[in-house]
C-alpha cells in the first residue's frame, strides 16, 4: 500500500479472441465504464489479431 491507496492486480488468461470477447461482453463494468470497454476491446482485438472493437 502507498499512503491510503491500494492497488489489485487480477490475471486472465483467454485461449482464444472469442473467450476474450464473451469475457468483456458479460463484465458489467462495460456500461459503467464504456471508454475503458472500448479500449480494452481494441487493445485485446489487436492482441490476438482478430480486430475486434
């Protein structure tokens, strides 16, 4: 901890580009969120070379 902040590092591991997508398209996060989906979905679409977002 550093000051009165913590940090949490959570580790996924997809097998494939349709994993990944199934993963963030149930995380509720994406309508609290929705930049971070659009990013997180480009960035893992480019990843594994699929193009997703």
């Amino acid at each position: 901890m550093r000051g009165d902040t913590a940090r949490i590092v959570q580790t996924v591991l997809f097998t494939d580009s349709g994993a990944f997508d199934r993963w963030c398209d149930t995380d509720a996060t994406r309508f609290d969120y929705p930049v971070l989906y659009v990013r997180l979905k480009h960035d893992g679409g480019a990843f594994f070379g699929s193009g997703t977002g």
